[in-house]
C-alpha cells in the first residue's frame, strides 16, 4: 500500500475531513489531497504530525 492511501484510509478511519486535518497539521486542504493522491508528499517532520492526529 502506498502512502497516500495509507493516509486515505488512517483519515476515513478517524472520521476526519481532509479540511480538518490540514486546520490540525497548519497545512492546505490542497496539500493534503496532493499527498493521498500521490502527487506530492509531505516533509518528514509533518509524518510525525500526521500520526499525531489520526
């Protein structure tokens, strides 16, 4: 499994908007949509962030 889709389905999981989480990690709701559809992924410090929130 990819990481994108990993996040997808942490975030769905936690019954978490994309909107909300990137309120959550300071970040665009673009950004977030850019990393679960693979187009771009986030800085490493952003990963420990992530795992924070979901």
């Amino acid at each position: 499994m990819k990481f994108g889709e990993n996040l997808y389905n942490l975030r769905k999981a936690a019954k978490m908007s994309q909107e909300k989480l990137a309120e959550k990690m300071n970040v665009t709701r673009q950004s977030i949509s850019k990393w679960e559809n693979g187009e771009s992924y986030p800085e490493m410090e952003k990963n420990d962030e992530i795992m924070q929130y979901i």
